[in-house]
C-alpha cells in the first residue's frame, strides 16, 4: 500500500510547477508560479492532455491514434490547449511536436 501512495506522489511531482528561487548576499526570493484551476476542459482536451502527459513529446498524428479520433477535432483540441497555454508546439512543419508547458 505504501508503495502506490508512493507513485502517486511521484507523479503529480513530475507535473508539479515548481517555484523560482534566487539567492542574493543578504536574501532570498522565492517567485510563486500563478496557478490557475479554472480551466474549463472538454473531454477531448482531457484526453489530449492525458495522453502528452502519458507520453511526452508526440506528432498531431501520433495524438489521434492514440486518443482515437479524427484530424480536425485533433487540431480543434491541441489549438484549444494551445491557447489556455497549457501544450506547446515544437518544432515546426513536418516534424511539428506538442508538447506540456
């Protein structure tokens, strides 16, 4: 039990926003990033997500195998994602890549 608590824990840690620290002479300071919960995803920007999360780095075409659906509600979703600045793109042209922030 105490060791799937414990890959639970790593994975959120993975995708955790970490904090920015810089250290002067006589201080220290610590940049909190802004984190916003009110993102109102669809079910396949949840899948889209999901699945970069699982997988890393991936092509729009590897994307919609995976998450199984069709090339324009693939682009519809990742632009979505895009916008939120949730998702990157990578790369451009033919080896274009999407990738988490």
């Amino acid at each position: 039990m105490y060791r799937r608590f414990q890959n639970r824990r790593t994975v959120r840690a993975e995708f955790a926003i970490k904090p920015d620290y810089h250290i002067f002479s006589n201080s220290i300071q610590i940049i909190l990033p802004v984190i916003k919960s009110d993102y109102k995803l669809n079910e396949t920007e949840k899948k889209l997500l999901n699945i970069l999360k699982i997988n890393g780095s991936m092509t729009r075409n590897e994307i919609e195998k995976a998450a199984e659906i069709d090339k324009s509600k693939a682009i519809r979703g990742l632009n979505r994602l895009i916008e939120k600045k949730m998702i990157q793109k990578r790369d451009l042209g033919r080896g274009t890549k999407y990738e988490i922030v």
